[in-house]
C-alpha cells in the first residue's frame, strides 16, 4: 500500500473492545540497552489471558526487522510476552537510519499472522531516536578570348519563345532570297512552331541546372534529395497524439460491440458527445480538427470511475513519484497488467468544488500489475495496482480532504481513477484508387492536401513514453493495396532488394506528395497496368497540438457513450521541416561527430546525453585491448551503481560512438567527502535554534522549497570544481540571525588537515566531485559540524 493518511482511525477502529484484530501501537527502544525492543499492542497477545486473536503465542520467528543504512539484517534472537507488551531481543543494535519492526507468519511466508491487522502489523522506530546528535537527521548546434565568329553573329541569350522567334527569322534573313514575315506564311508557322518548343526544352535546361545544387534547389523533393547524399534527414513533420478518455452507459451497445481502431474523434462544438458519421465530413468540412484511434477499446462503465482506496483513512493522498496505489474493486472492472489508468483531480482540495480542480493534476500511467485482495477489517474487495517508475507520479495526488471552513466532518473525494483510456492521432483516412501504373518510370501525385507522418505506435511502453515521436524517424501515413499484396512506405530504398514492395513518398512545397517507387534493383517496380488502391491520412503538423478536453465527440452510430474527452494536451505535432532550414543545415551535418577518437570526442558524446551533466574520459591499455574508461556526473547526484538499469541503457546509447579494438567502461566520479565545522555567532535576541536549522538547511545537499538547492546540492560541484572558503563565508552570512562566521575546520573526511584553512581553498582530483551529504547513517559522505555562540 503507497496510500498515506494523516489520522488514527483505523487504530481506533481495531482497538475498538470486542475487535477480532490485533495491532501494533508502539515501539520503544531499551534505553539501557538498544538491543532490548519492547512492542505495544492494542489487546493482550495471543496465549495471554484474553489474548486476541486466540493462538499460539507469538515467537521469535514471526518478528521481522527491516532497514538499516550501515547496519543491517538485524535478527531477533528471542521473545516474551506480557499482557499487551512484547520484549523481543535482537543481536545487535542499528544505526541512525530508520528501521521496521514488522510480524510474519514465518520465516518463509512475509504475510501478515491471522488475526493482525494488516496496516497495523508493521511499525517504524530508530534505534538512535533518544541519542544526542548535532547533525542533520533528514538525507538529505584570365579569360580566354574566344575565336571571332566564322557564320554570321547568333544570340545565344535567348531563353524564351520571342527570343527564339526572331534568332530563327534574323538567321533566315541573313540568307540568300531571305524569308517571308507574314504571318500566315507556312514557314512562319513551323518557326512559331520550333520557338514553342526550344522556349520548354530552355525551361527544363534552366530546371536541371537550377535543381542540380542544394543552394539553388527550389523544389522541396530536390532540396531532401540532396541533403540525402549528406546523411541528412529532412523530416514530413509528425502527427500530434493524446489520450482519449470516454465513459459508457452500462448494457449499451457501445460497451458490449467496443470502439474499433480508427475511429474518429472529433474537437468540435457540439451537445452530445457522439456523432454518426453521415454528419462527422460537414463537421471535417466547417473545420473540425479529427483524430483517430489507433488501437481498439472495449470500454466498461465500471472503469468510467474508479474509487482510490484509502484503507478508512481521512486526508490521504499519493505523494510525487508513487508507483503503486489501492483501488475499489468492482466484478466488471477487470483490471490487468498492460492496462492504461487516468489519475485525475476531480475536487479541488481546497474548496471541494470541481470548477477549481488543478487540470495539471492528471497523468496517465500503464499498469504492470494488478493484484486483488480485501481489506480483512472492512471486507472491501481492493485491486494493488502498480506502475513503472518511468510512469511514476510527477505531482502530489490528494485523494480524500476535509474541505476548509466546513467542519472536520465533511470529508471529500478530490481524485479518482479512469481505466477506458485509448491513444488518438490527429489524422483522418481518406480512400480513393491510382491511375494504372504505367510501362515506363511512373510516379503518381496525391491530393495537395497534407499527408500526415508518424512513428510506429508502442503498445507496450510506459505512458509517459507512448505518446514519443522523432518526426526523423516518421514515414507518411499512406497505405497501397493491390491483388497481389500491401505496399508500404519507405523513408529511402537505398537498402531495399529487388522484392521489396516499399515506395517512398516525397513532399513538394504546395504539399502535394508523389509515390517514387523502385527499379527492380532497389526496389521492387509495380508492373505496367498494375491498379492500386489507396488510403492515405490527411492531418498532421503543430494545429494538432490542441489543449485538454478540446477532443469531445466521438464519431460513431453505436449509443451508450456518456462523454469523451482529452484528459492531456495532443503533444509531438510537428510542422514538416522547412526547405531554408535543411538548405543550412544539411552542408554542416557530416561535420556532427558519430564516432569517438580522441578523450575530448568521448567527453562531447556523453554531454549529449539529457542525464549527463558532466564526463571526463581516460584511455588505457588494458593487456589485450585499449579501454576508455569514462567517469559520468550525473544529473541530481544519480551513481550507475545505484541504477543499473540508466547504466545499461547510457552504454547502449554510447556504444555507438565505440570504433574497433577499443572496449567501454562507464564509471562513477570519485567521491570527495568534506568535513566542515563552523563558528557562527548568533544575533542577540536570535535564537540558535532557529539558526542552526537555517543553517543545515543551507548547506545541505537537498532540493529546498521554492526551487532552492542547498549549498553541496549535487548538481552544483563537478569534477575539479574546488570549494573556497570565500564561498562558505558568503552564503552563510545570508542567513537571518548571522552577525560573523569563521570557517575553523576544513578538509577530506578521515583525512589530517593539508593546509586548506591557510590556502583558504580545497581542491578536488580530475575526477573527484566534492560532497557533504551530513547524514548521520553515512558521515563518510560529509558532515557539517556547526558551533554557535550567542543569542537565546
């Protein structure tokens, strides 16, 4: 359970006289002796008189303790009961960090014993919570003349056809007997003739050699053909995608026959939510932006709302980056892994009306579990649900409040979930048949209007990564059928065989798109007389990229839908790219280095990368081969060795730049733990209490509120980056209640003073990162040690 609730009244409800479930109510830690635990229950323990429930006496095999930073896998070495108290006694005891005192059946089954309550069987302590501690406790881009002329001058200026009219008259005069002029004279009639020819084989002479060179080209399909032969990829744009959440009548046609792949959805202003489609191309005419489905629903009223389940709670919620959450289970909801789930603010938290629900507090996850249970105190048949962490929640979710001002009583429900969820592409099919293919080269012209492009979609990606599109990578939506199979659109034929049934649409400036096909080399050629049936996707580009809830009116003649709506805005529309925009930067593409040589070309690759905030490389022979070892800082202070799946998936997409004979090692910088102690001198009438937390909050290694990073936050030190104690002094003296700070201890933990206090500076290795976590589980990461004088 990831739900979190700010009272007591489960603990109420189970302590209640008469209940049939025992829970934990304390835990306390010997002060004599930390290795002597004593747990509190609500009713006397079983094997005790009126013990709850009736049973054998608890052992030490059904006493579980978790957690532990530098100290952990803490055993229970024996127990005894007494009434409602339970003494157990542990081989050692913990650090600072927080621990888990939970009861099992055994030591092979972690379920909760009979009779105990299930959120009351597990309890939270610290071993150190009575120890004195100065230390922060929370972790914190030369002419040569030509030959004088043998035959009489020509003008070789003329382009057009006035130009080559009077060339030919002016060289039929210039012969003996000369030429007639008049207009109905046949030799007229053939000179008129050849002008009108010579003025269209000018016109393609000045085509060729305008088209010939990318800095000349005006013809879009000359300019992406060129930038081609530079390994540069001009892209069509890309459809915009969403998320489509609908509600149905239970019984209803549309609940039992479900909505198909490609239907239509329709951003339009209209009273009911469906539309038949007789009516929707009217609508498509009056400038209705449509969308289609792009894989089948079967959707349920019992997933139109789904309860989050708060196990009796009041003032719960789901924190930021929550994976997991309780539901309502009902029969028909039928929830399973690979499902997709809205989590949606209805009420706002503080008014409890749904004019003011936040629509920022909404995301869709997919689901890659589902696990029914029951809540054993309430009987409540629940679902677990769980997610990737990639889906996890980028907000806090308040699922239940007590609104303000109208009493502690009246409790409301400000989130639910939704589970009839489909992904929706702004592009519309349209369907219509080729002129016959013919014998020679043939490449047919679409309509002018514009030709969506898009991506593959994934079916089985987190949502937060579902709706991703690189426009580099889309392809037109244009589909060919003939008797004899599907054609398919390719982005180049380059590496297509003689079988291959691919064409490669090409987009002109006024839109319009031509079909190129192959040569029976690269390529499959269609056979001359060969009809073709085609559907092609009309949409695309930025005015797909519309806001929440503008997609309201499904089209189709099925009843039973209740409302349809966008809970997110369409993201990824993309205009295609333009013609001036791959004219300079298409020249300049080969330069972008795909390959690493040299330290500096590893460094440059890593910093390409979104989670690489700095790199340093090395490159060593290894016995049998050269190995570049590069050190990443990552963004937010992340180690490859705590996130083995970031670090396989760095190396993957640093691979690439890898060249023969060398191998890739990626490591972690090296940690340079700082210990710091500081003399503060407190305002008179300021209190050092105050203070002192001002200042850990200060030098702290965590996010502080209003978007603040503490002093030794990860992201502000890299490799080499020194700490000067002009630095310290001038942060410190910020803080309110601060007359003087003196810096009286600086250097590496565990290691003698070097003289930094005199140079006034410590300085860090090539590869070393200072770091000052003050964790108190952890001082070799840091510790501030902080000495006030003065105030109250």
């Amino acid at each position: 359970m990831s739900v979190r609730c700010d009272d007591d009244a489960r603990r109420a409800e189970v302590a209640r006289p008469g209940s049939a479930f025992n829970g934990i109510d304390w835990v306390e830690v010997d002060a004599a002796d930390q290795r002597l635990l004593h747990v509190g229950f609500l009713h006397p323990l079983p094997g005790q008189p009126g013990g709850v429930p009736a049973g054998a006496t608890l052992s030490v095999g059904n006493v579980v303790v978790d957690g532990g930073v530098r100290i952990t896998g803490v055993r229970g070495l024996s127990v005894t009961a007494a009434g409602a108290e339970l003494t157990v006694r542990v081989d050692r005891a913990g650090d600072f960090s927080p621990y888990t005192l939970r009861l099992v059946r055994s030591a092979v089954d972690d379920r909760v014993p009979p009779g105990f309550d299930p959120v009351l069987s597990a309890q939270e302590f610290s071993f150190k919570a009575n120890c004195p501690s100065d230390l922060d406790p929370a972790p914190a881009a030369p002419t040569v003349a030509p030959p004088p002329p043998t035959t009489a001058p020509a003008d070789y200026l003329a382009k057009d056809y006035a130009g080559f009219r009077r060339l030919m008259l002016d060289r039929l005069a210039a012969l003996p007997g000369g030429a007639e002029r008049h207009p109905a004279d046949p030799l007229i009639t053939v000179v008129e003739a050849l002008a009108h020819v010579a003025d269209r084989l000018s016109y393609r002479q000045d085509a060729a050699g305008t088209e010939a060179y990318l800095g000349t080209a005006r013809s879009r399909i000359s300019v992406r053909r060129h930038a081609r032969l530079l390994d540069y990829a001009v892209h069509d744009g890309c459809a915009a995608r969403a998320w489509l959440s609908v509600r149905v009548a239970a019984g209803s046609d549309v609940e039992s026959r479900g909505v198909p792949a490609g239907t239509a959805v329709l951003a339009a202003d209209r009273a009911t939510p469906a539309v038949r489609p007789a009516d929707a191309a009217a609508l498509l005419a009056g400038g209705a932006t449509g969308f289609e489905t792009l894989t089948p629903l079967a959707p349920r009223a019992a997933r139109n709302e789904i309860a989050l389940y708060v196990w009796g709670g009041r003032d719960c919620g789901l924190p930021v980056g929550a994976t997991r959450a309780t539901l309502v289970d009902l029969p028909a909801t039928g929830l399973a892994a690979g499902d997709l789930l809205l989590l949606e603010e209805v009420l706002s938290p503080q008014t409890g009306r749904r004019a003011d629900a936040d629509p920022t507090h909404r995301q869709v996850v997919r689901l890659v579990s589902a696990r029914p249970t029951t809540d054993p105190v309430t009987g409540v048949a629940v679902r677990e649900v769980e997610w990737s962490a990639a889906d996890r929640l980028a907000f806090p979710l308040t699922v239940t409040a007590s609104v303000a001002g109208t009493g502690t009583d009246h409790l409301v429900t400000c989130a639910v979930a939704r589970a009839n969820l489909v992904a929706v592409q702004h592009a519309i099919a349209v369907s219509g048949q080729l002129p016959a293919a013919a014998e020679h080269r043939w490449r047919p012209v679409l309509t002018a209007e514009p030709v969506a492009a898009a991506v593959p979609f994934p079916t089985d990606t987190p949502a937060s990564q579902a709706l991703d599109q690189d426009p580099r990578a889309a392809v037109p939506l244009i589909r060919l059928e003939t008797t004899e199979g599907s054609w398919r659109p390719r982005r180049d034929l380059l590496n297509a065989d003689r079988f291959d049934q691919g064409f490669v649409p090409e987009r002109e400036r006024d839109g319009r798109v031509s079909l190129r096909f192959g040569d029976d080399v690269s390529g499959r050629r269609p056979p001359a007389g060969t009809v073709f049936q085609v559907a092609w996707w009309r949409g695309g580009g930025a005015a797909g990229n519309l806001g929440h809830d503008a997609l309201t009116t499904l089209v189709t003649d099925r009843v039973g839908l209740l409302a349809a709506t966008n809970p997110l805005p369409a993201v990824g529309g993309t205009e295609p790219e333009n013609i001036e925009h791959a004219r300079q930067h298409a020249p300049v593409a080969f330069a972008t280095q795909e390959r690493a040589v040299t330290t500096a070309d590893w460094v440059a690759a890593a910093l390409r990368l979104p989670e690489v905030a700095n790199a340093t490389a090395r490159v060593r022979w290894t016995g049998s081969w050269w190995t570049v070892f590069l050190t990443l800082d990552l963004t937010g202070g992340q180690r490859l060795t705590d996130e083995p799946e970031l670090a396989r998936r760095l190396a993957g997409r640093l691979d690439r730049f890898r060249i023969a004979g060398y191998d890739l090692q990626l490591r972690d910088p090296v940690d340079l733990p700082v210990e710091l102690r500081l003399w503060v001198c407190v305002t008179p009438g300021a209190f050092r209490s105050d203070v002192r937390r001002a200042m850990l909050d200060l030098f702290s290694a965590r996010d502080l509120p209003g978007g603040v990073r503490g002093f030794f936050h990860p992201d502000r030190f890299s490799f080499g980056t020194a700490l000067h104690v002009s630095q310290l002094l001038a942060a410190a003296v910020t803080v309110p209640g601060v007359t003087d700070v003196r810096v009286t201890e600086l250097h590496p933990v565990g290691v003698a003073p070097g003289g930094e206090l005199t140079d006034r500076v410590l300085r860090a290795g090539d590869t070393e990162v200072i770091r000052l976590d003050n964790d108190p589980s952890v001082p070799e990461h840091g510790i501030l040690h902080l000495d006030l004088v003065g105030g109250l």
